[in-house]
C-alpha cells in the first residue's frame, strides 16, 4: 500500500437538473485531476436534490445512468471516486440513500445505503420516502481501506467504531448537512470520529440553498487526520479541495494513544 496519498473532496449546490448536475461534477472533476488526485468523493445526493414528492421519478438502478456516467469518468482519470449517495430503486415505492465506490477501472467494487434515516423535527421525516440500509461496509483497495457513511449516520458513533473494527483506514462522510445545525456541529463531530478511531475523513458536503427544495446546507466540506487535524476545508462556495494523505500517521496516533479494539 502507498503511503501517501492524494484525495479530493468535491463541495456542490445540486439542483433538481440531473443533467446539468451531472456537468458540473465532471467539471470539478476534471480540477481535482489537474491536481494529481487519485480519489474524488462527491457529497450526499450529487445528482439531484428534488422535493419529497419527485424524489422517486428521479431513483436510479446500480449501475445506471448516473453511476455509468461516473465509472466512465474513472476509467478515463485512472481514479476512484466516490459517488457520494445517489436515490436507488426499491421494490417498494421508497429509495435508498446509496453510496457506491468505482475504481480506476471503471468497477463498482462497494456499495452503501444509508442505515441512519434523519427523521427529526428540523425537516420532513426522510423515511417517508426513504428505506434504511442494514449493512456496514468497508473495502480494502491498493490505496487503503475504505469504509462508508452518510450524513446523518455522523451521530451515531457506534457505526464508526464498527468500521473501525472492519479496519477501516479512510471513512467517507458524503453529506447534506444543515446550515442551522452545521455551524455547531459539522466540524466538531467530524473530528470527533476521527479522533476516536484514529481514521481519516473525507467529508464532502452540500453548500448553499437547494434550488429545488430552499433547503440550506452548510458548506466547509473537509478533510480530517487521524489526530483530528483539519488538513483541508471548503470555503463558501462550489468548489474542491484536495490534500495529501499519510498513511503511517494511522498507526503512529495509535501508537501514541495506546489505542486498541
């Protein structure tokens, strides 16, 4: 395995355009490549953010347009990237929140439906329109092992340390976490699962109001040591952020920590 690495993390506004959303990734994309990445992760829902009441007319199969689209894009860079979560079909009339990881080859070779749904008083109920994934996932690749969440998963700590148990090296946080409780708690709770597991964070995030739907994101999409180090953030804006990643530091916070599953 390399020990270092270069990862991307792509900050996005998606519309209800798949189309035009599907432009604008490739866009930044082709940025994050310019930069040597060897991993692009893109936020929660990439592809479209839609009210509740549409949400299934735009669920796709995987592989499908969306996840084709993006392993062609792999092939072409020689990278992985992370489709941050996309609307899968069901067999009800209900989606999955579902992350997939593509390698350089073109391949899905992991796939992740969000466990946690964020039924709360701060929005809509998303189980009204959205099925639980029941698995955790990791998967081990030639860049270290991965393992897999989804925005409101960030509170519950014990899926984390599952995966850090699975021997997770790198966990992805695709999310489209609110502006009204982001400012308070994105960062702090970011930081703190990779502090207690002694992992990377790769965190892309949603900024901005959602065209479709007027919901806020909060932006300050990041990417955390196992030390809990920030070594790259988003600014306010559409954009991509890119850091080196070492991988001995894994081992030498553990190390130095005492640190044991």
């Amino acid at each position: 395995m390399t020990n270092k690495i270069i990862v991307s993390a792509i900050q996005l506004t998606s519309s209800g355009n798949k189309e035009e959303n599907l432009k604008k990734v490739d866009e930044f994309i082709d940025i994050a490549v310019l930069s040597k990445t060897q991993l692009v992760a893109l936020p929660e829902l990439f592809n479209v953010i839609t009210t509740p009441d549409k949400e299934y007319n735009f669920a796709e199969s995987i592989p499908g347009l969306t996840i084709n689209h993006l392993a062609l894009k792999a092939k072409q860079n020689k990278i992985f990237i992370l489709a941050g979560s996309i609307l899968e079909i069901s067999k009800s009339r209900k989606s999955y929140n579902t992350s997939v990881l593509i390698n350089p080859q073109g391949e899905i070779i992991a796939k992740y439906r969000k466990i946690n749904l964020f039924d709360t008083t701060l929005t809509r109920k998303e189980s009204d329109t959205r099925l639980a994934g029941e698995d955790i996932v990791t998967c081990s690749t030639e860049l270290g092992v991965f393992g897999f969440s989804i925005c409101y998963d960030l509170r519950f700590p014990e899926l984390y340390r599952e995966l850090g148990r699975k021997g997770a090296q790198i966990i992805f946080v695709p999310a489209a976490f609110l502006l009204r409780t982001g400012k308070d708690h994105w960062a702090t709770l970011l930081r703190a699962r990779a502090i207690e597991n002694q992992v990377f964070i790769i965190a892309p995030n949603q900024f901005g109001k959602a065209p479709e739907t007027g919901t806020e994101t909060y932006g300050r999409s990041l990417i955390i040591d196992p030390w809990g180090n920030v070594i790259a953030c988003a600014s306010d804006k559409e954009c991509v952020i890119t850091a080196q990643l070492d991988m001995d530091l894994i081992d030498e916070t553990k190390i130095k920590l005492g640190f044991k599953y």
